[in-house]
C-alpha cells in the first residue's frame, strides 16, 4: 500500500506519475460520516488497499463474523489439523467481494504491502501461514473486500460520505467497537487543530 501523500515533500514536477502519487489513497482509512445509513457502511471504518484509475478496493475492519473459523485454518494449512487448532482469532466481514483470506498485523517481516505508520496486509498463502502460527501482537483476518468503480469513491467523498484518515495503528487495531468512535476523533482533532490557539481536541467533550 502507499501512504497519502502529506504534500511536505511532493515533488512539483508535473509528470503524470508523479500526479498519481499525490492523488493516491491507498494506505489511507475511510470512516463513514454519521448520516451515512447504508447498512454496508453505516459507522464502518474501511482500509484502502488498491487505489487507482480503474477503481479502488478497500476492506472493512470493523464487522465481526459470528463464524468458526476452523474450516477456514483447515484450508489455509490444506487439512493438517494440528496446526489448524493452534489457531487463534477470530474473522471480519471485509465486504461482500469474493477474495483471498487477508490478514492485517504488525508485523513487517510478513508483509506482502503496508504503510509507513506500522500497518501491514498479507494475502499469500505462505505469509497468512507463518502469521496464524506466529501471531503478532497485532494480527486480524479479513473475508472478502469493499470495490468501488472508477471515480466512484471520488465522488462518495466528495458528496461528503466519507472522512479520509490516517491508517494508524490507534485506529487499524482498536476493538472493533471502538473503531470507528475513535476514527471520528482523529478527524475532529485534526480539524479543531486548525483553528488559532487549539492544540488538540479533548476525548471528553466536556472538558472544553
């Protein structure tokens, strides 16, 4: 994944590639505005994970599945069941396209792409096996993904249904209950922290 660039460093060359890359979402989180009532969506936080001309794929990291998951570890160790029981997580609905299992963690030395916040994603076989085995402090499984056409998010954030956040870590592996409450703080922070004389933006609203 690639992280949004922040515009500090952005080269001013004005090559088309160059013009992709400070456009580009992916490593970046979504978080639903609050009148958002799509059920799919609705307080849903989501990582981008592809982000260009043709579209865009993202999964939603906070829709537990009330599944076991043990059918899923027998296929991923193609039936050795041993392994399989060793085993420990549970999985998210990451949104209704068909895809590979992907595992989100901590830990660089697996990952087959991430951020420059800490924030990594695996999806080949051979990494999702030495993560389930291993497990990281921070490790989550995903089932399926979010797609959105060309320009469609584009225009989703535009019509104002999406926050665009940092993927950090505070956000990406909070409780899943927590995630989105705590996105939505990251976003009111950094907006409240614009304005002159405000540093930052008290978790307890009562405390202004």
């Amino acid at each position: 994944m690639k992280r949004i660039p922040t515009g500090k460093n952005d080269s001013s060359s004005g090559n088309e590639e160059s013009q992709s890359e400070r456009v580009s979402l992916a490593g970046c989180l979504l978080a639903a505005r609050v009148d958002v009532d799509n059920p799919m969506f609705s307080k849903g936080v989501c990582l981008i994970v592809e982000h260009t001309e043709k579209g865009t794929v993202g999964i939603m990291l906070n829709r537990p599945l009330a599944i076991d998951p043990t059918p899923v570890w027998k296929t991923l160790f193609q039936g050795e069941v041993s392994k399989a029981n060793d085993c420990v997580g549970h999985f998210n609905f990451g949104g209704p396209e068909n895809g590979p299992i992907v595992a989100i963690h901590n830990d660089s030395q697996l990952a087959d792409g991430g951020n420059s916040q800490g924030v990594y994603v695996s999806a080949q076989a051979e990494s999702l096996q030495k993560l389930a085995t291993t497990a990281p402090e921070h490790l989550r499984w995903f089932i399926g993904h979010a797609e959105w056409g060309k320009s469609e998010l584009e225009q989703e954030i535009v019509d104002g249904k999406w926050y665009v956040v940092p993927a950090i870590p505070q956000i990406v592996f909070a409780e899943e209950s927590q995630m989105w409450p705590t996105a939505i703080r990251f976003e009111a922070n950094s907006v409240i922290s614009t304005f002159p004389g405000v540093d930052h933006f008290p978790s307890n609203p009562s405390m202004n």
